[in-house]
C-alpha cells in the first residue's frame, strides 16, 4: 500500500530542553517511529537562531534560517521555539503551502489559533498542539476525539507546575509568597522573571485552548479572567487549613447556562480554595492534573508531568507520528471544531462562591450586620463560623453561588463596615456541594 | 470537499444498557455529530435477539437478523451484544467487507483481536474499542496515538469496578468478603454470577488488550496470570491497614528486562497491598483508574468511571466519530502494532514482593528460623515486623522483589514450620520503594 521509498521530512524549530529531547528520541526511536508511521520520519533540518551555539549538532543540519527551513521540501514542521513573532508568520506560511505542524506554543495558539486553523483547513493541512497544555497528558486528544460524541460542561485543572509548586511548598511550610518564590527560583521551579507563571498568563493561554476545544468556541487570552498567586498570603493558606482546604491556581472553563436555558463560555485563572479530599488537592509539586466532566462521561481526570523536555517531548512526538501517518494514508485529523460560538461570559456574571475570613469587634449583632449585606446583594451564605480571640472575633463566612460582580461587591461593602477589623482572607472556592 | 448526499450508515448489534444510550445520543447529537464528522450519522438497523421485548423501538430499524443487517447496505458495525460467538463471526464479516467496527467486547478482543486486526488490515477499515476497558476514560487512544513516540514500561490499574466495590466497602466496613459481595448483589453493584468479576476473568480480558497497545505483542486473556479477590479476607484488610496499606484489585502489565538485557512482557491480575497515600488507593466505588509509566512522559494517570451505560457510549460515540470521519475524509486509524512480538513472562518469573503475616510461637529464634527460609529462597527481606501477643507473637515481613516462583515457595515452606502457628495473610505489594 505504501511506497518504499516515501519518507516524511520533518523541519525542527528550535533545539531547546524539548527541541532537544525531540531530536534524540527521532533519533533512537527511528524503527519504531518508522513501524507506527509506515515510512521513515527523516529530520530534514534543525532551526537555531544561534548555529555557532550549538557545536554538537550536524552541520548539514543546522540553520539559522527558519522561514528558508520551512519553505524547503519537508512534510512537517515542529515549532518548539515559543512567542508570537516571527513564528506565526513561518507557521501560516508552512500552513499554507499544505504542509502539517505540530506546535508546543500555546501562546501563539491562545491569540491566534482561528488564523492557524483556518489555513489548516484551506490547505487540508494538520495542525496538532497536545505539548501546549499539560506537557505529557495526554488531553487535547481525548477532549477532541474520545469525547467527540458527549457534551464536555467543565474543564477544571492544575496547568502551570511553578506556581503549583509555590502554593505546595506554601501550604507545607507556611511560608509567605515572596519567600517561597525566592526558593522555587533559587531551585529551578520558576524562571528567573516568573511573570508569565506567577501572574496567571501562561494558564490563561492554556485555558483559552482549553475552552476551544471543549465548548466548540473561539476562546482567546484576551477572553479568559485572570489572577495570579502574587495576592495569596500566607493568612489566606492558614484559613484554608483551618478549614480543611489547600490554595492551587486553577484554569476553570464552564458551560454556563443562564435562567433562560441560553448557554455561555466561562474561562478563567485564580486561585481557588479546595477541600483537602479532592482529587485536584493531592496534585503537589510540578505536576499537572486536569478534571473534565461531560454529560455522558461523567467525571474524568488526567494527571502527569505539565512540563520538562522528556515529558514535553513524548506529546510532541505523539503528535508527529499522527501527522506523519496522515499524510502516509492520507487522511486528516480533526479539524478545528468552533461551530458552538458559544457567547463569552465576563467574571462579573460567572456564578463563583467565595470564602472570606473576617476580623470583627466581640459583640453582640455583628454577624446580623454582616449577613445584612450579604442580603442587600442578593448573596446566600452556606456556612458561617465564629470564634472568639479576645477584643475581636473571627468569623468565616462561605457562601452559595452568586455573580462574582456581586460576591466583590458584598466584600466591598462589609471591609468598610465599622465593625469589620480586618478582611484576613477572601478566596473563591470550587469543589464542594 | 464533501458531497452533500454522503451519509454514514451505522448497525447497531445489541440494544442493551449501553446500545441504548449510543441509540439515544446518535439522535440528540445529531446534528452536533454530524459536524464532527462531516456527514450524517444514519442508524440503518438495530439487532436485538427478541424484537418483541423492545416496543419501544421504530420497527423498521429494529431485527432479529444481526448477520443480514451487517451484511446490508452499511458503513459502519457498532457491536454491544458481548461475548463470543455468534459476534465473532458477524464482526469478522464485516470487516472483511471493508466495514468499520466499533466493539466494547473486551471477552472478544482478548481472545481474537489478532484474527480481527488481520481481518480489518487487510480491507483497510478501522477497528476502535475504547469502551472495551476502562468505560468512558480515554486509555486506549492516548495509549495507541499519544504515546505513539515513546516507550510504555507499564500499565497497572483499577479496571473493574464490582471488584473495587467490594474491596472498598471491606476496607470501610471490615466486613467479610462473602458478606460485602451478598450486600454488593443487593445494591446491583454486583451480577447475579458475579464470577467474571470477582475471579478476575474481566480484568484479565482488559490487561490482555492494555499489554497488546502498550508492548506492542500479541497478548490473550490465556497469558495473563489471574486471581481473584475471592481468597481476600478480613484479615488480609487489617493486616493491610497495620501497614497503612489498602487492598485492590489490579490488573498489572509490566516490560520486563532480564539480566542479560532481552525483554518480556508480564500481564497479570490479582490483590496487592498499595499505600494509602497511592494514587490508585483513593480511587473508591464503582470509578476505575490506570496509571501509565513511560520512559519520555513519566508518570501518567487515567481516572473516570469504568461502567454504566451512558459513559460507555461516551467513548463508544468517540469512537464512531473516528471511523466515520476516516470514511468521510478517506484516512484510517491506527492499525494493530504487534510488530515486537516479545516473549510473555510466566507469573513464577515475574518479579513481585510479597507481605507475610504470621502468627509465631512467642521464644527466642523464631526469626532466625523464618528468616533462614528466605535466605534460602535467594528472597531478600525488605522490612519485618514482629508483636508479642501472650503466647504467640505476631511476625510481618514486606520483601525486596524476588521471583513469584521463589516467594511462593517460601510460603509454602514456612508455613510447615512448627514455630509459625498460622499464615494470617499473604498478598503481593506495589506501589512503594
């Protein structure tokens, strides 16, 4: 069925802690690769931007001339570089010429995936993208085939390994966020600018790729709240113990359906509060885990490594080998599937329930005080507890689900209540009836 | 690309549970199912055994003669009927006639997947059975294309859900286990002739497919080594608790290298002792769980629901997606991957660890005296135990990993040692150091 002779050229961008790691196993696992494919897998180029900075790699390999890589005759192009430019420009143009890509950027996919996916199917070109969200789980596949026949209500998951390390080693040794994120660095587990990890960005990407493929929606960066752990202190770990919580970040995306049976997207990055017996709770260190649920399948759950260039590889080739076999048989992956064009919810209107910890006066009527503005804004509260500590009480307050413009609003109103001391802690929290 | 007149027509065989719900969702998802695939989805005939009990159905699509409407006009065979024959035959058929088959025959796969793999090969269709392990969890798709590029060690998991309701009800309620199955019956968790279940013959079915994917070796249901959990008692729970162990069922398939670097393949099924603090350990109930290890992608794991009507058809849906959308675009799913072929490792020359709890005459030497029978064995032992309890004393020992062979025989003979009183429990360990 297969001529002897075809092999599938495959162009590398990128020679990173993946790239590298993807180039070795092309390598050491050429038989096997070939046998899953049908025809060899020929790395035809390896792009760099800086050849003399890697003496170790064949010369007739290696280019500093990615958009020349990528024009020149290969079948498929592996992006392992990141960034939005110039990347997308060589991806479009590799698209276009019909050429397959396989792609780790879930940057570039979080703003530009609808021009990517468009030029995919123009040309009936691949476009596969599993090392974009949870490194070696494999996700994107399920969600986009296993599930292909179900209706996918929620994806909830621990994406970003450096801040799930923080708020780790936070909650085991109480240490503040500042601290610990001076040691996650000193270690490794966080770059030497944290931003993209810290501030919510790179969940963000992942949860706008996420929402994509499970609502059947066009979902951007631009369209996802986002909340980063630099607000979570070492009182907001404290409250969570007492009351048998753990702090992760989590990317949520919701189905979301109103009271009148229309449905909306909800995508979103914060810090959450869950109970100590979830599944997401037991996730520490750099691992990942992702929580799905659909109305036939019930609840699922991924979990592995979000990251590293091993794991990050074992996705990418898996990709590779879906590609390259399409383009052997030729048959077609799934095609970006946007059809739902389901609205965008904005944070404001999304149901949330939060927890808040309040320092009050010991008094007599200051819970009536409090629980009148929670009426005032049309808040239900679940479960209350006071406590005592001498001139002041401590009284923590979770509350049913509820806009979360009027969640803040109702935060608002009671830290500017005479007899609130202080607001010592207030977090959404997800996870429990 | 497509013409608009293109239908894809599907044969449902059985009408059960599962075929129900597949039945149901293939008309509320139609149109969303037709996107996906880019073409209809037509259900062209359903086979039950006695139309009669089904009033319910439309009469034109439902028969008696499931091997006319195989043979009828159709693209696609949904099998949900189970067993062996008369399914084999049906199933053979119609991929030797080029038609896809989507099975959740776990039994059949187990014992003919060879003959079905060659039969679909050779016609160019598509064979899918995700349902037929681990229910709605995507396993076996991640297993054939995610990991496609990287090299699978092992696969161990929770994939029967009667057995792990039973072991978790025991370990919570220190009940028997002739007790615990009775209530299970009752409460339907159990068959009326549980004995697929609990004597291992399901789980087996499923490792016997899980090793195939993973080691890419032709494995049948006769080459895993099988116990059930008839033989687990309440003391095998309590001596597990002492231990912070717990007690489940699992289906274990293992690469295994020999000293002299060649490979084999161990499939098996039986109780082990996991730490609590395992992952598999807090999977409770009726939900299954697999974890996957693999070289490039580290430590993986697959958690849902491994039963019930409308999670099998989620993945059985997933499936018929797949095989429609090959049929629509021309392409074809992955193919059988036996191409390794390794040799498959008897239990007796499988590596395992074994837990011993013994009651012994309370006096000196008494361990001198144990512990010389391993030593003989050439068993290792990795932690021992031992309690005064008047006049007897109680000895537990956890071993290094030896050959079953070896620990079995030493077994056997310290139980004909005067000094030890009674076996109490003997079980295999995974899952620690």
């Amino acid at each position: 069925m297969i001529a002897n002779d075809r092999r599938i050229r495959v162009a590398l961008l990128g020679h990173g802690t993946v790239g590298a790691e993807v180039a070795r196993l092309l390598d050491e696992q050429a038989g096997e690769l070939a046998a899953r494919v049908g025809a060899p897998l020929e790395l035809a180029g390896i792009a760099v931007r800086r050849p003399d900075k890697h003496p170790d790699l064949p010369r007739h390999l290696v280019t500093a001339d990615a958009a020349g890589l990528v024009d020149s005759d290969v079948d498929v192009v592996v992006e392992l570089i990141g960034g939005i430019e110039p990347v997308r420009g060589w991806l479009l143009s590799a698209l276009q010429k019909g050429k397959s890509v396989v792609t780790a950027n879930k940057a570039l996919l979080a703003e530009h995936s609808a021009e990517l996916a468009e030029a995919a199917d123009a040309a009936g070109a691949d476009l596969y993208f599993e090392a974009a969200v949870a490194g070696a789980i494999p996700l994107l596949r399920p969600l986009r085939e296993s599930l292909a026949g179900d209706r996918i209500t929620r994806v909830m998951g621990i994406v970003n390994g450096t801040t799930n390390y923080i708020l780790s080693a936070m909650d085991a040794t109480g240490a503040g966020y500042a601290e610990t994120l001076d040691e996650a660095s000193r270690l490794g587990y966080a770059e030497a600018d944290p931003t993209a990890d810290v501030d919510g960005y790179d969940a963000a990407s992942k949860a706008a790729i996420l929402a994509s493929l499970a609502f059947h929606t066009r979902v951007t960066a631009a369209d996802v709240h986002r909340e980063g752990i630099a607000g979570v202190s070492a009182s907001d770990i404290v409250a969570a113990k007492v009351l048998g919580r753990t702090v992760k970040l989590l990317a949520i995306c919701e189905r979301v359906t109103d009271a009148d049976g229309g449905e909306s997207v909800s995508a979103r990055v914060h810090p959450v509060m869950i109970p100590r017996g979830h599944q997401l709770a037991g996730v520490n260190g750099a691992f990942n885990a992702v929580y799905v649920e659909a109305d036939a399948a019930g609840e699922l759950m991924f979990y592995g490594q979000g990251a590293g260039g091993a794991p990050t590889a074992s996705a990418v080739l898996g990709d590779l080998v879906a590609v390259a076999r399409n383009r052997v048989l030729g048959g077609r992956g799934p095609r970006e599937s946007a059809h739902a064009a389901l609205p965008i919810r904005s944070m404001g209107q999304t149901p949330t329930r939060y927890h808040i910890s309040l320092d009050v006066a010991d008094r007599a009527g200051v819970l009536a005080q409090v629980a009148q503005v929670f009426a005032v804004h049309d808040v239900s509260i679940a479960a209350v507890r006071q406590r005592d500590r001498h001139s002041t009480a401590s009284l923590v307050i979770v509350t049913h689900s509820a806009p979360d413009a009027a969640l803040r609003a109702t935060v608002d109103e009671i830290s500017r209540l005479d007899v609130v001391h202080e607001v010592v802690s207030v977090m959404r929290v997800e996870g429990e009836d």
